[in-house]
C-alpha cells in the first residue's frame, strides 16, 4: 500500500482537536503517517498531540515556536515521506473512507491530484456545499483545475482549498511546492494554482462530502484585520500573473474577479474599523478590477450593486 502523508498544522485549538485527530486515525486506509506541528500553541494543544502519539505510533508531533500556518504546513511538507499527501485543518475533520476514495480515484485515472466534496460544518448541523454545475466524472483538465476555484458559484464544493484534496507527493516534491510564508490569509489558493500551473496538472473530483469544514469565529477567515486581510489581494494577484505567464491569459479575469471580491470585503472591514486610509485605498482596487467583477457575476444583480454601493460611500 502507498503510504499518505497527513499533514495537520496546530494552533490554539484544545476544544477541537481530539475531534479532528480521532477522525484520521480511524481512516479505513492505515497506511498513513500523521504529521501534527504544533505552531507554539499557547493552551494545551500541545499536550494534546503528545498524547496522541503515545497511543498511535503513526503519529510524529514536531513542536515549534510559533510561525505562522504557511510555515508550519511547510514544515509537515518537509517532513512528510509518503507517496501521496493530504492536509487537515485541527479544526475540522473527515470521513473514515476519506483517503480510501481519494487515494482509489487517483490510482484508477493516474491523475496527480484528487479532489472531494465537503460539509460547512456549524455547531447546529452542516450544509453539503454542493456543485451548481455537475463535474463529469473522469479526467479534469489542467485549465478547468484551475478554472473551477475561480468560478465558485459554479464549484462551491471544489474551491482552492488544499484540505478537501490528495496530491501526489512526486508533484509536490519534483517542483520543491512550498507555502508563501508571506501570506498569513490566502495561501492555500496560491498554493494549489502553482502546483497545477507548474505540475501541468490533470485531476479528479469525487461528489461526496468527505470533509467537515468547522465554521469556527476565531477562524482567521473571520478576521476584522484588514492587514491580515489584503494578504489574500497578494494571493490572488499572483494567481493572476500565473494564469498570464503561463498560458492561461483567457481565464486571469476570473483571478480578477476574485481579487475585487475580496477588496470589497477588506474595504466594508475598514468602514467598519473607521480606517479611512485603507477603505481609500481599498475603493481605489475595487473600482480598478469592478469591469472583470461584472464579467464573473453576470446574473448576481446583488453582487454587483454591492460593489456599487461601496463605490458610492
């Protein structure tokens, strides 16, 4: 059996993590190694994963200095030895036959990445973040790999996530694929666009939920910090200039259209924080990419009077 590499960056997470690493250990596919990086958590997270270590000698807890989530993922890459790899948030967790399914799709169509549907999951039950437009089965292009986390209307359970996914540890390794460690909100999309880019990158897609993304309010994709925020702005511009060097100049304004989006968010934060300067600035980036924003939301009159709206504040 190949073994997978499941990498699971901790921060600060007592309340969830039992929940989250009981799930893994009890994958239907045993053939795993469990890399948990404590990332200088201050509660007793750390503790946590030592304990269950003792109890799973799968599991190979590193504990460091706190660093940030891109480093710490990129230490469970640098760590990892399997053939494939997965990651996992300490806050979610999957479905028994999660690696089981994904590791089988990748094998019967020899793609390097497979992905999986998810639950949003809330304390009071969960939602299937199902596709608007079915994903055939079979082979997915590089370009729709890349295309389908920018149309998310469209692929709501695809995205760019990297945890609802196994990637081939070859394509990772071949191209030395790291993490931004720059980039504290956003990475993960960045992340996946230049492994497909770089990889050239076929992929399947498996339309079951697998994987329980826990809507938690201390989440940084819930943060009020439009610093931490704009680093998503970084992320997408370089999707951009990757879709634009590489060939895939044709799709870059989904790229945009994400990037306005996310201004827009930044900038109704700033309002909200009273920052003048950077809801500025941030109307400035809105109103610079709005034309590829209406381009990707045709039939979202909603949306778009959104934009207009904080155009006109």
């Amino acid at each position: 059996m190949d073994l997978i590499s499941i990498i699971i960056p901790v921060y600060n997470v007592e309340q969830y993590l039992s929940r989250c690493l009981d799930s893994v250990i009890v994958q239907s596919y045993s053939n795993i190694e469990i890399i948990v990086i404590n990332d200088g958590s201050t509660d007793s997270s750390g503790i946590i994963c030592d304990i269950y270590a003792e109890k799973d000698n799968r599991i190979k807890v590193i504990h460091q200095s706190n660093k940030g989530l891109s480093a710490a993922l990129n230490v469970g890459l640098d760590k990892a030895t399997g053939s494939y790899i997965g990651f996992v948030d300490s806050d979610d967790w999957i479905e028994p036959d999660m690696y089981e399914l994904l590791h089988a799709m990748l094998k019967d169509l020899n793609v390097p990445i497979c992905a999986a549907g998810y639950y949003k999951a809330y304390d009071k039950g969960s939602r299937f973040m199902n596709n608007a437009v079915t994903i055939s089965d079979g082979i997915i292009s590089t370009e729709d790999m890349l295309l389908y986390p920018l149309k998310r209307d469209d692929y709501m359970g695809f995205c760019g996530y990297v945890w609802n996914k196994l990637y081939s540890a070859g394509i990772i390794n071949k191209y030395n694929k790291r993490f931004d460690e720059n980039i504290r909100y956003g990475m993960d999309v960045l992340f996946f666009a230049s492994t497909v880019i770089t990889g050239k990158c076929t992929g399947a897609y498996i339309n079951k939920p697998l994987y329980h993304y826990y809507q938690r309010d201390t989440a940084i994709s819930k943060t009020k910090s439009v610093d931490i925020r704009q680093d998503i702005l970084t992320a997408y511009k370089k999707v951009e200039n990757l879709l634009d060097e590489n060939g895939y100049s044709n799709i870059s304004y989904w790229a945009r259209g994400f990037y306005c989006y996310h201004a827009c968010v930044a900038a109704e934060i700033a309002l909200e924080n009273n920052d003048s300067k950077a809801f500025s600035f941030l109307q400035d980036e809105v109103r610079s990419h709005l034309d590829d924003y209406i381009r990707t939301n045709e039939g979202f009159t909603e949306k778009i009077e959104r934009m207009y709206g904080l155009l006109n504040r």
